[in-house]
C-alpha cells in the first residue's frame, strides 16, 4: 500500500440518519438529503454519488493520460457509471461499470488512454482487485 506524500485535498462531510438522512459538506457546497435505493424518498444514495465521483475522476484522469500520450480528447467524451449494491449470501457486495465515450478516436488510441486512465485514476485504484469492475469503451 502506498503512504499519501501531499495531501491535495480533503473532502469533508457530516451525515445523519444513514441511507435515509441527510449529508452537508463543511463549506455547504454540497447539501443532499439521502434514500435508500429503490425507494420513493427524494434524496440521492451512496451508490449514486460514488458513480459520479468516479466518472468525473475517470474523465481527469483521461486528460492526463492524453496529455501524456499528445492526444487531443474530444470534446464531448463522457463516462457512464453503474454501481451495483449486491448480496452474495449474507454479504453486501459492489460491483461497477463504467463506459467510456471517446467519440473520433481510433479504437487503439481509446483502448490506451482507458487503460491508463484506468491505472491512475484514485477510485480505480481503490477498487482494483476488491470489487468487480469493466471497463467498455462505447460508440
């Protein structure tokens, strides 16, 4: 395991009630109210957020694997994320997808800035090899 040299930053939060509570970041700049998945209660759930954080690291790291690799990404790329909450027996389990846009680029060069994107990105670092995850380049 590698030891963080630097911190960058650090993102704080409050959260009450659980899956059906609320959560506030320290400078208010995220205030959600929570529900469970599924449910019919108007708040956002973990599953959700996690999807969201990663898509959008995911598309960071694409920008540095092109800019390493002087590659222009277009500029209506997307991530799509799925993140399951599952059971195996009595086990809560996650599982992830995320398909990547690369609109305009030769499958070889897509197929090479997703893996490399893949190997730097934070999140895809703290889910390899501890929660099933595919990668799908799409059309």
């Amino acid at each position: 395991m590698h030891q963080v040299d630097k911190v960058l930053y650090t993102g704080k939060t409050h959260t009450t009630g659980g899956r059906d509570g609320l959560s506030r970041s320290d400078d208010g700049r995220l205030d959600i109210m929570l529900s469970s998945p599924g449910s019919a209660g108007l708040g956002t759930n973990p599953e959700q957020l996690f999807a969201a954080g990663w898509s959008a690291c995911f598309i960071g790291a694409l920008g540095k694997a092109a800019a390493k690799m002087k590659v222009a990404l277009p500029s209506d790329l997307s991530v799509d994320a799925e993140v399951d909450l599952g059971m195996a027996g009595d086990a809560y389990l996650l599982q992830a997808r995320l398909g990547i846009h690369l609109p305009g680029l030769a499958s070889d060069v897509a197929r090479a800035l997703v893996d490399a994107a893949h190997q730097t990105c934070p999140y895809s670092k703290l889910t390899r090899g501890n929660i099933n995850v595919a990668l799908q380049l799409l059309a």
